[in-house]
C-alpha cells in the first residue's frame, strides 16, 4: 500500500480521489483499471474520481460507473506546446476547485506530470509523478528560450516522483529473474508505484459480439488483430495466414472489421478462441476479456507483453521494415505456413 493510499484509510470521513491516467485506451485497460480497483477497494469510503480523455472515458464510465470520470475537452491535448499548457492550466484551475483529499498521478507523459507539478506548487496534495521542475521556472525559462527540447522530450530529464521505485521504470526490468506474470503493467503497478495489489484486476465484462458468439458454437473464431506493431513492422502475410485457418476449419476475423470502436473490437475478442497479434494494444484487449493470445514477437520483448503464447524474438525484418518493402533483402517474419500449424498445435493441446 502506498504513502497516499496509507493517510487516506486512516481518515473515518469520506473523501475525493483524482487518479490521472492520460495515454492511450490500451493502457487505460491494462494500467488504470485495475489501479482503479485498487484504489476503490483500499478506500471504500473515497470517492474515486479519474483523469482521462477520449475513448478511455467512455470505457471507464461503463465497466466502472461508480467512478466519477473526468476528461479534457478535447479527445487529445493540442499538439502545440503552448496551447497544450494553455490547455492544462485551465484544468488545473478546475481540479483545484473539487477540493481532492488526494490527487495521484499515474501517468508519466509530460503534459499530466505538468499538471500535477503545476497542482503540487498550489499546494494541491499531490502523490505520484510530476515534473523535476517549478512551473515558476518552466515558464521563465520557456519565456527567456532556454528551455532545451530534450527536457520535453526526454522523460529521465523531465520527471520526479514520490514513488520510491520509478527509479527501476528505466531499467531493463525485463531481463531480470522472477518476472512478473503480468508483464508491464504488473511491473509499473507493483514494482514503480508500489501498489500493493496481489494480482491485477482488468476484466472487462462485455457481451460478446452476437455474430461471432454464434459461429464459435460450431467452429474455433480467431481473431488477426495486426494493424498495429510496437516494432513498426506490420506482419505482412495476414492474407496467407488467413486462407490456410480458414482451410483448417476455423473461421478468421481481421482487426479491421472492427473499425476504431474499441468497444465493438472487445466484444470481437470476447466471442474468440483465440486472438493473434503483433505486440500492440490489442494484447491488453484481449487480456480483458481473458482470451488467449498469440504474440506475434517480432524485434519487441515478450516478457513486456506475457502473452499466453509467443513466437521467437528476431531482429527487425529487413523486407518489411521500410515504406515501401525491399523485396530484394530477407524476411525475418513469421511465415504463414508455420504460424498455422502452430495455432492448430495450440487448439489440440488445450482440448
């Protein structure tokens, strides 16, 4: 249990919470709800409020409404360093006037840690990230132009916190023993923030898409869910891999089908046997709904994602990793062939 979590629990009366989370609705899924939960059952008498914005706010207003979420007024902060800040100071004015027993940041981004610092020197109770510098200084330095672009853009240089463990989030965690079961966001939770939670709690408990739901009575449904890749490489031979399940028996729906609705997306995933991914977002969708995975490794970590099951690490491919592809160099990517006989594999053994 963490510092903030400890003052608040021993206070009879009931009190508001801000918990800020402002990346992207994967991360919210995999991070914040379960940080959530968290927090609303340490504090059963706190009102637990949430900073988000977009789809991520619509998501949590469903599957938790008993938080009171709270969002920008846009679906994203303005690219424009100065209108951002523009942006941020006008929400900090209206934290502040919520009055929050506790204010915890969980985000790391600059703009939330801006916030928060800005809210840490009005004297707002603040716990978590935030940013190594005053807001006095920010601004004279941003109105005299020495502030240096790396420390925007260089998250060792531009935060601090009070979590006594952020020191290890820019280590290589994931190369030491005993890793966590939950990957990244079991790290970040437990080792970073210090939150003392025995396991992480990211269910999401949808109705699964009718249609797929339907068809997976009589055949295996899997799910290719490749439009996007952490390591930039978009696995370039869905099609093959497609036509060769198909002939397996199995029937094959693509990310696409599900178009940027991220509900509609879970619901997919919900009806499905199994989901096949690049390291991506769609693996922590997927974890929601507790549909097995197969990672799609690629050149990123799978000890970062855990996924139930995962092809061999290689480096970048040649071919594909450059727009347009270089068909004259080699392919390192899975070859479609072998990625179905594994998926089959993988059926057989847990029949």
């Amino acid at each position: 249990m963490t510092d903030c979590v400890d003052t608040l629990a021993r206070d009879p009366n009931k009190t508001k919470v801000l918990v800020i989370r402002m990346l992207a609705t994967a991360d919210v899924c995999a991070i914040a709800l379960p940080a959530l939960r968290f927090f609303k059952q340490t504090l059963p008498e706190a009102e637990i409020h949430f900073l988000t914005y977009g789809e991520s706010a619509k998501l949590i207003q469903q599957v938790e409404p008993s938080i009171r979420v709270q969002t920008l007024e846009t679906d994203q902060w303005p690219d424009d360093f100065f209108k951002a800040m523009e942006s941020f100071l006008g929400l900090a004015e209206k934290v502040i006037g919520q009055e929050y027993a506790q204010i915890i940041n969980l985000d790391t981004a600059f703009m939330p840690c801006f916030l928060s610092r800005f809210l840490l020197d009005a004297g707002e109770p603040v716990s978590g990230n935030y940013l190594s510098m005053s807001i006095q200084d920010l601004l004279a330095k941003v109105q005299d132009q020495s502030l240096e672009a790396s420390y925007v853009n260089a998250l060792p240089e531009y935060l601090s916190s009070s979590f006594t463990g952020m020191y290890r989030w820019t280590l290589p965690w994931w190369e030491a023993p005993n890793l966590p079961a939950g990957g990244y966001p079991e790290f970040y939770l437990t080792q970073c923030c210090g939150l003392g939670m025995s396991a992480l709690n990211t269910g999401i408990d949808l109705l699964a898409d009718k249609r797929l739901n339907k068809l997976a009575q009589k055949q295996k449904v899997i799910g290719l869910c490749f439009e996007h890749a952490e390591d930039g490489v978009i696995y370039p031979y869905v099609e093959q891999l497609k036509t060769k399940l198909v002939q397996y028996g199995y029937h094959v729906w693509k990310g696409e089908e599900a178009g940027s609705e991220i509900k509609k997306r879970i619901k997919m995933m919900a009806a499905s046997d199994l989901v096949v991914c690049k390291a991506s977002g769609d693996r922590w969708y997927a974890q929601a709904t507790d549909t097995p995975v197969l990672l799609i490794t690629g050149a990123s970590e799978p000890a970062v994602f855990m996924p139930d099951y995962a092809t061999e690490q290689h480096s970048i491919c040649p071919r594909h990793s450059e727009q347009p592809n270089r068909p004259e160099l080699p392919c390192y990517c899975d070859q479609a062939d072998n990625l179905a006989e594994s998926i089959v594999s993988i059926f057989e053994q847990t029949e």
